[in-house]
C-alpha cells in the first residue's frame, strides 16, 4: 500500500476541508453540530437531567443506558448521513485519483479515508467517546475496552451509511426505483405505529427484539464497554463481523455495473398538462411556467419528495398528536405541519432555483422577455405543485381524522397552509439570489444544498412546536373558536410574497454574474 502517497491526499483533503470551513459546508457543520447539542439538552434537561442518569448508571442500568444512547446515535448517523449528505460525498473520484500511481485497492482506501476524516462524523465519534469516558468516571465501565469499541463502532457506522447509500442510489438508477423508495420509507415510518399496540398487548415481545439487537454493533459496543471481559471481547468480536461484512457488501455493490435508465422520449409536445397549467399564468408566463413545472416534475428526487410529503405528515401528525397530551392535539399539531406539507416536495429546487441548470443559466438571458420573469416563472411553478397538496390533505383530514365535522377546522388549516406556501417560497427566493450552490440534477439522495437552503428546510419542519407553544401561552389562538384570527394571514402572506417578486426581479438582473459563476462551477 502506497502509503505516503495516500498520506499526502489525506493531508489534501484536510487543506480542502480548512477552505470549505469558510464557505458551506463549514458553516453547515457548524450549524447542524449546534442543532444536535440544543436537541441533547433538551432531552437531557426532559429526562431528569445528570443527575438522573448518574442515579441509573449507580442503579446497576449502565449497559441499558449504552445500549440505548449507542443505538440512537448508530442510527442517526446513518440517516443524518444519507438525508444531510455530509461524509458521503467523494472528495476525489476514482477518475481523479488514477492520475496518481496508485493501484485499485490504493485508490478505494483513499476515496473511504478521506470521506470518513469528515468533521461531521467526528461529531458522533465525540459523542460516543464521551458516553466511554461518562460511564468509566463513574465506575461502570472499562476505558480501554471503551475506546477501543468506539473505535470499532465509528468504523462500521461509516460503512453501513455508505452502503445505505450505494444501495439507495442504484436503486434509483432503476426503472420503478422511486416508487420502491417510497415505499420503504412509508414501511419504515409506519413500523413504529404498527408495532406499538403489539407491544402494549405482548411485552415479551421487547425481551425478545432485545435478545436478537444483542447482535448489532451498538450493543456489542455497550456490552464491551461494560464488560472488560469475555462478555466484552465477544461485543468487539460482533462489530468486527460486521465491518467485514460491510466492507465485502461495499465492494460487491462498487464493483456493480451502474444501471441505465431507460430512454425517456424526447417527442416536442405544445400542448401537455403543464403547458395547460401554465397557460393559466397568461401568455407572456405560460410557456416559462409549464417550463420549470416540467423542470420539477422530471426530477426523480422531487418526484419522490412530493409523493411521500403528505404521507409522512399524516404520521407525524398522529404520532405528535397521540403523544402531546392536549385538547384536539391532532389539530394542534396538523397547524405546525401545514409548513412540511406544501413546502418540502419543492424544497430542494425552491431554494436553489438556478443551481440545477448548469450552463443552460445564460438561454434565460437571451429570451424575448424581463429576465426577471423566469425567476418569477420559476417560483410560480414551485407555488402551484405545493398548492396542489392543501385540496388533498384537507380531504384526508376530513375523512380520517376521529373528528365530527368543523368547517372551523378546515378554514384554519387551509389558512395556515396558503400562509406558509407563500412565506416559504418567497423566502426561497432570497437563498436562491445570495446563498445559490450548483447541484447535480441526477442526483437521488443526499443534501446539496447550501447554508441558507439548510436553514429554511429545517426551520419549516421546526414550524411544528410553534402552535404547541402558542396552546401554552395563549390557547385561544388555536382553538376553532378563533378561526377568524386566521383569515388575514394568507393575505399578508400573499403581499409579502408579491412584494419579494417584485423587488427579487431586479437584484436577479444584477447578481447575474454571480449566479452564473456558481451555477457554472466557477465560483
């Protein structure tokens, strides 16, 4: 193994990473580490605190609390990855990297060793140490066999994301492959809902899915933290398997032959459903808007997005609901959702209009019209797929919420959701002007997009604890007796997002170098 040579590409690596600290990444890093501590906190100060967890450390529970916290964050890190796209993306690729006289293996251990030395994972590592070193200070676990598991852990928590990943990306690349991610997903999120009255009506069943996790990484970890014994050699011998595993799995899908899509037709049509639709906007708009509609329908990461939006929504919004114990919590929680429901099938192009055309950025300037409209077309098209959600989630609440019927109800959510489509979409704009990222079109999974964009995807999600907020302070204010409180909020909203069209239009013209150095992959 050419070692120096894989030593000075690592070293390369950092350089980039000390560059980017300045730019998007760094500060998303920054960010979303500040993110996960606020949510710890939370969690700590909403279990009891420190003293709580050194009450159940000294009460003989340490392994239980291991296993527990290890497993939440295995599992974070694997999602966060995949969802978030930190530590997942080749820093070289293997094109780049047969310029240096390295040889196939080389070149794998250097693509793998510069993406896991990504500071987002030594977040998790500072985590898990920091559980090692916890349980050892108060006398319940051994530090060497602590370090030496986290270690071990990192490791197959890197490669499991990575195959999470190679997976779900060729599974794109195949015909029908979204519609099976959708699927998966949609089984993933109604798992829990589904096993949770199984386990209220068999509690063994808990003991039993606890013996088999005993052969997971996590609680191989725990176990070796634990037990600086045979019982721990055996925790590290567990994730040792499973590295191998991991590592002979990602070669195996590396070395697969890439799927190729089939052919999409390229027949002209002039008179398709989105040219209908964006006839609507008048004749000057229509070609422009049925132009980006067609723009966001054919993206296979928006098409999925779109599609499960409303499904992970209903979930959410019965799990919250079940779990926060108020008055028509179901309402309450389908108000702070309404922001997810319109907004996230869109999101990724909302906030980063022109980062997906490439070159194609400089035809915009030559058409016969303000340059300005193709900004305006662009977000009027994000506008009416969001829009399309409202009828569809209003009738699946009036069917299957355990309600009787409030018009009351209906005013408000629909009134929340126009609120929230406008004020979203009109602040996507201002991140599409002055914190724009170029991204790659084909891509399926993973999270390209630049600070701003991050921020306002997550704060829409964050959106739901505010009515929650509002029913503690000020319950009135959620309540259907108060549904012509809410009356106004469209219209304000809709101003506001007129008023963004309108002023956005001339800075459009003018950062218009800026954009195309971006977009161009020049800046």
């Amino acid at each position: 193994m050419n070692t120096s040579l894989i030593g000075e590409l690592v070293k390369l690596r950092y350089k980039l990473l000390w560059a980017k600290t300045r730019s998007r990444n760094g500060r998303i890093a920054l960010f979303l580490a500040g993110y996960l501590l606020l949510v710890m906190v939370i969690a700590l100060l909403t279990t009891g605190g420190i003293g709580a967890g050194v009450l159940a450390v000294r009460s003989g529970k340490a392994e239980k609390i291991a296993q527990g916290v290890l497993t939440a964050l295995f599992l974070e890190a694997v999602l966060a990855a995949n969802i978030l796209g930190f530590g997942m993306s080749a820093v070289f690729s293997e094109t780049e990297l047969r310029r240096y006289p390295l040889t196939a293996p080389d070149r794998r251990i250097a693509r793998h060793l510069t993406g896991i030395l990504d500071p987002f994972w030594f977040l998790f590592l500072a985590l898990e140490l920091g559980l090692a070193v916890g349980l050892y200070v108060l006398g319940a676990g051994s530090f060497w066999f602590g370090i030496v598991a986290v270690l071990l852990l990192f490791a197959a928590n890197y490669l499991l994301a990575r195959v999470v990943g190679l997976f779900i990306d060729q599974m794109m690349q195949r015909k029908g492959g979204a519609p099976v991610l959708m699927m998966l997903i949609m089984t993933l999120a109604f798992l829990p809902s589904v096993v949770a009255p199984l386990i209220k009506k068999n509690p063994a069943i808990v003991s039993a899915v606890v013996q088999r996790l005993r052969y997971t990484p996590p609680f191989g970890a725990a176990a070796a933290m634990i037990h600086p014994d045979l019982a721990g050699v055996r925790g590290l011998a567990t994730i040792v398997a499973w590295i191998l595993g991991l590592a002979a799995l990602l070669v195996w899908l590396e070395k697969r032959p890439p799927q190729r899509q089939v052919a999409e037709s390229v027949k002209i049509e002039w008179d398709s459903p989105f040219d209908r639709v964006g006839a609507l906007f008048g004749p000057q708009m229509g070609p422009l808007v049925g132009h980006w509609l067609r723009f966001y329908a054919r993206n296979s990461r928006t098409r999925t997005l779109y599609l499960i939006s409303l499904p992970i929504v209903a979930l959410l919004t019965f799990q919250l609901g079940h779990l926060w114990k108020m008055p028509h919590s179901l309402f309450v929680v389908a108000l702070g959702m309404a922001p997810m429901a319109t907004f996230f099938g869109t999101s990724r192009i909302a906030v980063n209009q022109f980062g997906y055309v490439g070159g194609a950025f400089r035809r915009y300037f030559l058409l016969p019209t303000d340059p300005a409209a193709t900004l305006r077309a662009a977000s009027y098209a994000a506008v009416t797929i969001g829009a399309s959600v409202l009828p569809i989630g209003l009738l699946a609440w009036t069917i299957f919420v355990p309600y009787p019927f409030d018009a009351r109800m209906l005013a408000m959510l629909l009134c929340t959701g126009l609120t929230s489509l406008f004020v979203l979409n009109a602040l996507g704009i201002w991140v599409t002007l002055f914190n724009p990222r170029r991204g790659n079109y084909a891509s399926n999974f993973g999270n390209d997009l630049s600070l701003g964009g991050n921020i306002l995807l997550i704060g829409s999600g964050m959106m739901v604890f505010l009515p929650r907020l509002l029913y503690k302070f000020q319950p009135a204010l959620v309540s259907p007796e108060s549904w012509w409180m809410f009356l106004p909020l469209p219209v304000l909203a809709l101003a506001f997002y007129l008023a963004t069209l309108k002023s956005a239009g001339p800075v459009f013209v003018t950062r218009r170098e800026k954009l195309l150095a971006i977009v161009e992959g020049r800046n």
